[in-house]
C-alpha cells in the first residue's frame, strides 16, 4: 500500500480492514479511523456521497487526507482506477461539503496531461464524466451576491464546461 492514498474497491477495502486497528467510529458507523500497525499510517473509511444516491461508495483515505492538488493528480496518474476515482469523488465532496475549488486546475491538467501525451484518452474522458466538468451550472451560492457576482460565477462554470467539451470532441 505505500504509496496509495486512496481505496475506492469495496471488496479490496473488506480484505485491507481486518489488518488494521480500529481506532474510533462516527455515529452510526459511516466513517470511522484505523491504524496500519505495520506502517503506523491512519486511514479514514467513509462513503464519498456527492456524486451519489443513496448509501454512498465505500471509500478508504490515508490521512491527513490529500490535498487538493494531490487529489487532482491522482485522478489523472494513479496506476490503479479504483484510486483515480476515489480522488475524483473526494474532490467532488470536498466541493459540496467544504465549499473548495478544483475545476479550473483539473481542466488545466486534463488539458496538459492529453496534449502532452502522458494519458490515455479514455481516462480523461472518465474523469469530465465523474466529476461533471461538461455540465455549464453554477454550483456555487447565489443568495447576498450582486448580479455581477453570479454572473461572474455562472461565466466561471460555462467557461470550464466549454473546454470540457472541447476535450471530450477532440479525443472521442
């Protein structure tokens, strides 16, 4: 495991959990922090919801949790798909729950990473999927902003839509 940061495959995650130390739970059980004993490293199980409905998608994080920077290559370079889409479901709940920001530094990437040739078309086209960079709606706040703010914010979203697209034509 030692340089993943991410576990998005359930049925990997049953067999890592019973290795670990169990060191405390949520209410309810839906997340919960283990210990590796053999690399004294601290995971985080819990269930990314931003892009789902219902119970969630069993996630399992090294902590302290990656950044968002390092979540963002991790959806574009990490060997293992479970783990790219993990980070991109992180990014989206970090974008719901904490209000942060990823879409213009992920396009940049997609951008730089297909046209240098460094990944595969297929992956890019996963992660617009996943994290919905072609859909042109604001999701930020619109209440106590002036119409200059919302329009700005709605042009920030259309503008990244816009170069998704453009991706998604050039590559498919």
């Amino acid at each position: 495991m030692g340089k993943r940061y991410l576990f998005g495959d359930a049925g990997l995650i049953e067999v890592l959990l019973p290795q670990f130390e169990l060191r405390e739970t949520s209410a309810g059980g839906y997340a919960a922090v283990y210990k590796d004993p053999l690399t004294n490293s601290f995971w985080l199980k819990y269930y990314a919801t931003a892009a789902t409905q219902g119970g969630g998608y069993l996630t399992l994080m090294r902590l302290p949790p990656p950044s968002t920077d390092k979540l963002i290559d991790i959806a574009i370079a990490s060997d293992f798909e479970d783990e790219a889409v993990a980070a991109v479901l992180r990014l989206l709940d970090e974008e719901a729950i904490e209000k942060k920001d990823f879409r213009l530094e992920l396009i940049e990437k997609l951008e730089q990473a297909v046209g240098g040739g460094t990944m595969p078309s297929a992956r890019m086209m996963k992660i617009i999927k996943f994290a919905n960079l072609a859909d042109p709606m604001n999701k930020r706040e619109i209440v106590g902003k002036s119409p200059v703010a919302v329009k700005a914010d709605s042009d920030y979203f259309k503008g990244i839509a816009e170069r998704a697209e453009q991706l998604l034509a050039r590559y498919s």
